[in-house]
C-alpha cells in the first residue's frame, strides 16, 4: 500500500491506494493552520476505515511543494516519523504535476487544449506554475511569476488552466487567453492527495523512491527568513 499526503495547499489532504488503484481520500479540516493537528488523525482513520494496520505501508507519496512553506514542512515532518524505525521509502511527488492531473480526469474540462497549465497562489501577487503534456509530462519547469507575462508568455494554442490560482488571476486569464483557456477551478482544480499517490505510485514503479532524509521540499521561492530553511534543502531536485 502507498499513503499519499498532500499539505502544500490551504486545504489539504491524504490518500490510501493499493498499488495504483486509489482506495480512498480524506480532506484535512480547519485549514493550513490545523495541518499539523489533523494529519496524523486523519492517517488513524483512513487506515482503520479499510481495516489496514500502518505496517502494511509500504511507501509514502509526498507532495513536495512548491505551495505553503508550513504545509510542505509539516508533511514532511510527518512523513519522516512515519518512516522511522522502519524501511518505508517515500516518493517525492512535485506538487504542481499532480495538480496537472486534475485537468484529465473526467469532467473536468480540459477538451482538446495544447497544454496544462497548473496554477497555485503564491501571494504577493505571484503564482506557481508550469506546463505540462497530458500524464505530467513536464514542458517548462516549476517557477514562481507574475501573471500577466507568464499568460503572455505561453503563446499560441488553447490551455488547460487548472488550481486555485486561477481564481486570484481570473481577469489576467480572461484578457490575455480569452476563449483559448479552459479552467478547471473551485473544488474540482483544488491539489489532490489522489492524484499525489497515483503520480507517486507511477514514480515508485520507475525507481524514483528515494530514503527519507534524501528528500527535499522545493520550495521554488526561498522563504522569507532565511532561518526557516532547512539546512540542505536547496530546491528541486526531485522533479519531473
């Protein structure tokens, strides 16, 4: 079994799948500030509501940013305690390619656009983003922009526009795109433990786990102190 865990954004989430069939998901209630509280109990009860024991983990999905500094952290920090004393691996999962997942699930919209185009709110009126292929296959690399440019920056064609972001970014989208964007917004654009675990799960199968202290969290933007980041964790490594 793979546990999928999923804090890099304001809602968060975690998932149980065996192999790369998803069992089931879980939200996180209270928000970023409850992640810490609410994320080991909602491990308990995923785990007992298939009647599943933690020893049967065999590896961890983790979203590994970019997103929330404190909500990256915290799924970290849980991760690793969950793998102590014991040989369970984790696979780092990018966060924004398993959002770009979103746009390919039924329903959601995404038709016959060139490329995805996953978004999330970095605040101070930028956003992490990227684009992608269909099955997050990585184009242009994870970054931290203003919204304006990185629209106009992606050209020609129709895109699939998918996360949060899209919502603090709405007018951006509409003079820049128009009717070439197709927008996977609200609860259906919202980063999924799922699609974590079905990314990881993937990734696990091409050899991509790697040992718990290996992992780095990629921040994308270094955190506004300096002392908040994590002695050897300088980015992204592990992507895509």
């Amino acid at each position: 079994m793979i546990l999928a865990i999923e804090t890099a954004s304001a809602e968060g989430a975690v998932a149980l799948l065996d192999g790369a069939q998803v069992l089931s998901e879980t939200a996180l209630s209270g928000g970023r500030q409850q992640h810490a509280a609410q994320l080991l109990l909602a491990i308990d009860a995923l785990l007992e509501r298939h009647g599943a024991a933690l020893d049967e983990v065999e590896g961890i999905a983790l979203s590994v940013g970019p997103g929330s500094f404190t909500g990256l952290r915290i799924g970290l920090s849980t991760a690793l305690g969950l793998c102590f004393g014991s040989e369970r691996w984790i696979v780092p999962v990018p966060t924004l390619a398993a959002l770009s997942l979103r746009a390919g699930e039924e329903g959601a919209g995404a038709g016959d656009a060139d490329a995805i185009v996953p978004m999330l709110d970095a605040r101070k009126g930028e956003l992490y983003t990227a684009l992608y292929g269909p099955g997050a296959a990585l184009r242009r690399p994870d970054c931290v922009v203003a919204a304006a440019p990185w629209l106009e920056s992606l050209g020609d064609g129709d895109f699939c526009l998918v996360g949060p972001g899209t919502e603090v970014c709405a007018r951006e989208i509409e003079r820049v795109l128009g009717a070439r964007a197709r927008i996977v917004g609200g609860a259906a654009g919202r980063p999924s433990a799922a699609q974590v675990g079905l990314l990881g799960a993937r990734l696990a199968s091409e050899g991509r786990t790697c040992a718990p202290r290996q992992v780095d969290l990629q921040y994308v933007r270094a955190p506004d102190a300096a002392s908040k980041q994590p002695a050897g964790q300088p980015g992204a490594r592990h992507v895509i």
